[in-house]
C-alpha cells in the first residue's frame, strides 16, 4: 500500500472558511474511492487565519465541527496566538536576519501562504493544494440563457497529475474580474476604458477577453470544451512567466528545495504573479478542474445547495462594486512596476512612461464616471511603487535566497 500524504492550505481572513472547507472534504468523501486501491492517501489540514481582516476571532477558524476534525489526519493553525513554533525558532536564532524573516513571512498573503508551505515542508508532506475561501468545488456553464452547475472533484484532479509536475492549477470560473459591466458614454468611452486596462493589467489580460466578460455581466463560464476533454495540458510561457493562480493550486513537495516563495511588494497583491515570474524551468500543468470563485461573496448559499438558473451582472450601480474594483486597480499599479522590472528590465524605463501617460489622461474620466475622486490615487500609488521598484526588487531576491535557507535546514 503506498500512503500519500496530502496537506491542504488556507491563507484565509472570512467566517466562511469552515464552511467551504466542508464542501471540499465532502465532495473528497464521495470521490476517493476512484483512486486505484493500491494507494492511501492521509489528508493533513493547514491553516493561516487572519482576524482583523473582516473582525473575526480565532474560534471562527479552529472550532471545526467533528466529521471535519475526524477527515484529517493532523491540523494545524497559524494565527496572532498561535504561530508555528518552528518559525519562532527561527526568529530566535542568529541565522536569519529581521529583514530576511520580514520578506518571507512578514505581512499580507505571501506570508501567510509562505507560513502555511513551511509547515507542510515541515510536516513531510509529498504534495500541498492551496485553495481559496471564496472558491467552491463546482463548475458553471451556460446554455440558452440557463445555468448549469457540476460538482468538480477538485482534490482528486490534482492528485492525478501533481505526481509528475512541479505544480498543477486548474481553472477558475464564477466572478473572477472585479471589473464592472460599463455602460460607456461621453464622459468615459470605449477607447479610454481600454487604454486604462491595458496600461495597468499584466500579460496574460487583454482587451478582448475583458470586453467579452464585462458583456457577459462579469461572469466567467467554465468551458464545457475543457470539461468534456477532460485532459490537462502544459501551462505556456507568455513573457517570461507562467501564469497561475494562487488557489486550485498544488505544489509537490518531493524534493522541498525545488519549491518556491511567494511574494507581493509591501501593500499590494499579486503573489501569484510573481510566482509566475519563477516557473519558466518548471513543469506546470493546467488540469481539468473549476472552482467557482464567488468574488463578491453573494452566492454563499451554493454551499447550501441553491443553485441559481441566472446569475447577476455585476455593474456600476452599486458602491460596493466600485469600491472593490477601486481597490483592484490600486492592487495592479501597486505591482505592475515590479513585474515589468522582473519580467521585461530593458524597457522598464519607457514601459513606466507609457502606464504614466494613460493614467494622466485616462484617471480625470474615470474619476468623473464614477463621481470618485479617489480614483487620483492609482497614479499617487504608481508613482510611489514605480520609484520603489529597485527596493521591492531586492526584497524579491532576498524572499528566494531566504527561503532556501530556511528549506535547507529541514
């Protein structure tokens, strides 16, 4: 009998957590049988909690109903009170420096997926799938209007290919895109909109595919093609990166010093991008799986079994909406300078200039459209992160020769 040892992980901030949790290991339950019956496989449960984040307390995340507890073999929790001890080890010895620490496993969701992939090295894990705590196990097409949904066998997926991969991903569907159906008029048309997109978005977005998915009111549809096929395939090298995703993401663990840190510039997001940015010498399979990422958290009731036959556009009529798309757009220019700088250096002078020049002319109408002055402060954020690049830059080293340190020593 070969017993794999399969860590799941959390970077997680929402009450939700326990709740979708439940979806996967339930749908894990029904599904583990189709694993040929000579392998046995111990599932291991990671979790990095973030209280402050939507003001939750550290019971939201650990007090687990009893059937969860009984699925995993161990658990194990990171939070304010009870951080690994491992890495307080590791802060009190004279190994390591602070700022070496700070840039593995300081602030924001690099550290804390950092310190829940650490754990699992620790732990001896041979494989760790990250998954996210607004994504569920499920799938959503369309046809006439109507939508389909399909439970996907998320953990399985990646057990089949990850044996022969550095990392599998699979695909995402639901509300991916915090942009907002726009109704284009005088004050902001079609032409501008682009040319603000483009400048701030990274390589593996363009135009059309935004334009198509603000037609479709913001919603993304899993591709039936792929769910037919059902075959995984080689995620391609598109400007010096292969893209993935920081959820629905397995990492193999066989040989911990092929592993990589995430990273994001202090503020910002982006930690999958950059992760990206490493992978050009690694095998990274896309496999035939969705999850369902519900990124305006309105349809939690999908984890009660209400499946809608619609599902809502997501447009500029509320200030939710906006706001979140605000705050995604503060997120790109916060680290699109760093991945220029990583992923095209040569031009990153006139790269900045360009991105520069579309905000000037682009902001003062999206700041009208949306009667939101704040939308000023994309070019405040990207001239700050813009004349900080060579510093962030050097924190992005530092996290990689860091983690292989600490990697090392176990």
């Amino acid at each position: 009998m070969k017993e794999i040892r399969m860590g799941i992980g959390f970077a997680t901030g929402r009450r939700n957590f326990r709740k979708v949790l439940s979806a996967y290991i339930h749908t894990w339950k029904a599904t583990k049988n189709n694993l040929p019956a000579d392998i046995d496989v111990k599932l291991h449960l990671f979790v990095a909690y973030d209280v402050n984040y939507h003001n939750t307390k550290s019971t939201d995340y650990t007090n687990l109903p009893q059937e969860i507890v009984d699925a995993f073999e161990s658990i194990t929790f990171v939070g304010t009170k009870n951080a690994l001890r491992s890495l307080e080890k590791l802060r009190d010895s004279r190994k390591f420096t602070q700022a070496e620490l700070t840039s593995v496993f300081g602030a924001g969701y690099a550290g804390k997926r950092n310190a829940v992939l650490f754990a699992a090295i620790e732990s001896q894990m041979d494989y760790f799938l990250f998954l996210d705590d607004d994504e569920y196990p499920m799938a959503v097409t369309k046809n006439h209007d109507t939508c389909l949904w399909s439970g996907q066998q998320v953990l399985l997926a990646h057990l089949k290919e990850i044996g022969n991969a550095d990392y599998t991903n699979g695909f995402h569907c639901g509300y991916i895109s915090p942009i907002p159906q726009i109704r284009f008029n005088k004050v902001l048309d079609e032409e501008n909109f682009k040319r603000f997109i483009e400048a701030i978005s990274n390589d593996i977005i363009n135009w059309a595919s935004i334009k198509a998915l603000m037609e479709s009111g913001g919603v993304t549809y899993a591709s039936t093609d792929v769910l037919i096929a059902n075959k995984a395939a080689d995620v391609p090298l598109i400007g010096g990166c292969k893209f993935i995703s920081g959820a629905n993401l397995c990492i193999n663990l066989k040989n911990p010093q092929k592993t990589l840190p995430f990273f994001n510039p202090p503020g910002a997001r982006g930690e999958d991008t950059f992760l990206s940015t490493l992978l050009a010498d690694k095998t990274v399979r896309r496999i035939p799986c969705y999850t369902f990422h519900d990124g305006f958290s309105i349809y939690q009731h999908l984890l009660d079994g209400a499946l809608p036959i619609h599902l809502s556009a997501i447009t500029t009529d509320s200030a939710t909406v906006n706001l979140r798309f605000l705050n995604a757009c503060i997120g790109w220019v916060r680290y699109k300078p760093l991945l220029t700088y990583i992923t095209a250096p040569g031009e990153y002078e006139q790269r900045m200039r360009l991105i520069k020049s579309a905000l000037d002319q682009t902001l003062p109408k999206l700041a009208e459209y949306f009667q939101d002055k704040r939308f000023f402060n994309i070019a405040v954020e990207f001239d700050k992160y813009s004349k900080n690049v060579k510093k962030h830059y050097n924190q992005f080293v530092l996290a990689q020769t860091t983690w292989k340190k600490v990697v090392n020593i176990f």
